[in-house]
C-alpha cells in the first residue's frame, strides 16, 4: 500500500528519527510488565499529525484519512447520532460528544458527558484492574427515545488473596439529555470476580441486544466454560433487559439464562453481517490465534481447553486446537493482531469495499507499533479470500471501527493521544 502525507512522518526510536519505512524495522526494549510477562518489544509512539494523509490499496484506489480528534484518551468505542454527532468512549473514564462528526468541521466538546461511570478515585486499584465505562450504543429507535446504552466495570470488593479488586461487568441504560445521562437503570450484572475484561454491545435484526463479555486474565479461567457466570461469553437480552424464552440456556437450571454461546476468551467486536444473517464477533487469542467466529446459540467455542495459539512467553502448540463439541473460528491469525471492533461495510460511497468486513487490529506479532485496519473479503460463505493491512504507517493501536451514517469509514485508536479518524474516497491533489 503507497502511504503519502501532506506533511512529514517519522517514528523516534531512542534518540534517532526514522522515517515510517525504516522505523518498522526498528524494535525497541520497553520495561517488562511482570515476571510472567514477556517484555514489551516495538516502537515508541507519535503522535498522528495534522493530515490528511492518502493511500492507495488494493480494491479502492485513492482514499483520503482526515483526523476529525485528537487528546482523547485511550479510546474505546464510539457511536454516531442521527444528527451527525458522535459518542466516545475514552476507557474507564469518560464519555465525550463529537459535534458534526460527519461533517467538515467537528468539535470536540471539552465538557465530558455527566453521569457516566466513573471509579478512577477507587481505593487498591491495580494496574490491570479494568474499571469504568466500557462500549456504547444507541437503541434503533434513539431518534425518538432517547436511549443509549453502555457497559461499565464496578468494583464490588477487595480479593485480599489475589490483591486485587473484586469486579462486575454491568450493562445500563440511560437517556441522552443534552450533554447527561438521565433516568440511568442497571439491565446486567455480573457476578464479582477477579480479572475482569472488556465488553462490546450489538443491537441485531432480531431487535436483541448481542453482549460479548471477555473471560477473566487470572485465577478462575475455567469460568469461560461454565454457565454459571457471565464472563467469556456472548449474551442476548431484550433491549428492556428481559430474556427472550428462546435463549439456549433459559431453561437450564443454575445457568445464566442471558448466556447465547460459551467458551471465549476476549470476544472485543460485534458485527452483523447482512448477507448472511450472522453475527460475527473477533476475538483475541493468546500469543497467536486471533479469531473471526460466527456465533451460533448454545455452542462452545473452546477457551480455555482449545486453542490456535500458546501462552505468552511461549509454550507448545495444542496438539487439538478444536475440540470434541466445539465451534471452530471462521478464520484465525498467527501471528496475532490483537483484533477489537469490527465492522461490515455496507454502503456504495466507498464501492470497492462493499461487503467487506473491516477489523481495528492493535498489533501484529506482539510487536507494539505496528497495529492497522485489517479489511477481508469474503466469499458468500464466509471464507476468506483475501485481506489487507491498512493505515499501519499511523504506527496506532487501532481500538474500534465503524461505518458512519454518510457512508464513510470511521476508526478510533488506543492510545494515550487517541485519535478518531475519517476515510473517503478522494486522490491526493495533484501539486
């Protein structure tokens, strides 16, 4: 892929400046996370510059990358109101409003959204404890009542054996009043534990809400394949937080009746996809085995008994990746790219690229730096055909995707400077 800018790009690694090309050979030694952890290899960050930028790839020739915001925080997640607008999810902390999103000019309010969860002042927080608002989404029918609706972590405790706080994944509902949330009501909540993840939400054709809910990093890893608990699986609810009687698990005494499919390990993207009337979800794997699984009720999808990939530090391959009884992914990566929000391209503004399915990847290899958009084609079965890395000269730690209410394509990165971004299709100016 040709990468142009209207202004220069470089990557510092150590003391010396690079250019993007000569910067992805470069790797440099981060502090260790953890006596368990392997160290952190990969190139330092910089900020994105003013753009635009343009490229040329494979199927749509010419696109153009606009950076709509910038200074956010850690992004996560976001959504576009009817009016043009935006939601962002900066993790843990904040919501934000996007105004004109989709147009020429956005503005970031400086103001954050009042009433979003917020346990950043919370006593014993450990570095990997994951607190606070999570994912966004706003019901079909937001145009009219207002409603959005949102994860978040609560702590509930402290596990003085694990020196950790004890944590619950909750699912709420609020309305959307200027720039706070009202008449907030909890519709989920999971049980406390140690080790709790992300989350992201996907309102279906069926008009059900789809929850993906990560498996917990330590101690009870097991809970992914149990229904007795929320964690590792992708739930369905009713938008008013009731169980449709047709869940696979509804009946099923000591199981959570929410529970549609079991056995995941961090499934961080939800999409539908039109074609096939599927819901397809990314999710991590290990050190390698990064999924795309198409989530069917009631199966198991095998973490942490099966897997493609090994453990961080490395460890022997499993000699049964796909067990006896469970789902196996519609494709996997090895090396991993660290997939979260996914997103179906569906519109003609951007031609080349209708039907594919586009995945905000945070790296490649465990080499931090060099995370992109990776786009698939698939063919009408859902098997792949061909994929592409997109924007990785941004050396971003893509979080989440989307396509937006005019058509274009929009991502957000993971970083301490995120940026939202915006890609149309228009050639570089000729000089």
């Amino acid at each position: 892929m040709k990468f142009s800018n209207s202004l220069s790009c470089v990557s510092r690694v150590g003391n010396a400046i690079h250019s993007p090309v000569g910067a992805m050979l470069a790797l440099a030694l981060a502090t260790s996370v953890g006596a368990a952890e392997p160290k952190q290899v990969g190139l330092d960050p910089l900020p994105v510059g003013e753009g635009p930028y343009y490229y040329d790839t494979a199927e749509q020739h010419d696109i153009r990358v606009d950076i709509l915001a910038r200074g956010l925080a850690q992004g996560y997640s976001f959504a576009f109101l009817p009016n043009g607008d935006a939601l962002i999810v900066e993790r843990g902390v904040r919501l934000r409003l996007l105004r004109n999103a989709t147009g020429a000019s956005p503005t970031l309010v400086g103001r954050p959204v009042a009433g979003a969860p917020d346990f950043s002042r919370s006593e014993n927080i450990h570095p990997d404890d994951v607190l606070g608002i999570q994912d966004v989404a706003l019901h079909p029918d937001f145009a009219k009542n207002h409603l959005i609706y949102y994860t978040y972590n609560r702590p509930v405790g402290y596990d003085a054996a694990a020196k950790r706080l004890n944590v619950a994944t909750v699912l709420g509902r609020a309305k959307l009043k200027d720039l706070r949330l009202a008449d907030v009501k909890d519709l989920l909540v999971g049980e406390a534990a140690v080790g709790v993840g992300g989350s992201r939400i996907l309102f279906g054709n069926d008009n059900m809400i789809y929850l993906s809910v990560g498996g917990l990093s330590i101690g009870d890893i097991e809970a992914s394949q149990r229904t007795d608990n929320i964690y590792g699986k992708v739930l369905r609810i009713r938008p008013d937080g009731t169980i449709p009687g047709d869940n696979p698990f509804a009946t099923v005494k000591g199981a959570r009746p929410e529970i549609y499919s079991f056995g995941h390990r961090d499934p961080l993207g939800l999409a539908f996809d039109a074609a096939s009337g599927s819901v397809i979800a990314s999710e991590h794997g290990p050190q390698g085995g990064d999924e795309i699984n198409r989530i069917l009720p009631g199966r198991n999808y095998g973490w942490p008994k099966y897997s493609y990939g090994v453990e961080y530090g490395g460890s022997p391959l499993p000699t049964t990746p796909v067990g006896p009884g469970t789902e196996p992914p519609l494709m996997i990566w090895m090396p991993a790219i660290a997939p979260a929000g996914i997103a179906f391209y569906n519109d003609d503004r951007i031609a080349g690229w209708k039907g594919n399915l586009f995945i905000a990847s945070a790296r490649r290899g465990e080499i931090n730096g060099t995370g992109a958009l990776v786009r698939i084609v698939f063919n009408d079965r859902l098997q792949e055909l061909r994929q592409e890395s997109l924007l990785q000269n941004l050396h971003q730690r893509f979080k989440d995707v989307r396509q937006g209410p005019d058509g274009l394509l929009y991502a957000l990165t993971d970083e301490s400077n995120s940026v939202l971004l915006r890609i149309s299709p228009q050639p570089r100016p000729s000089n």
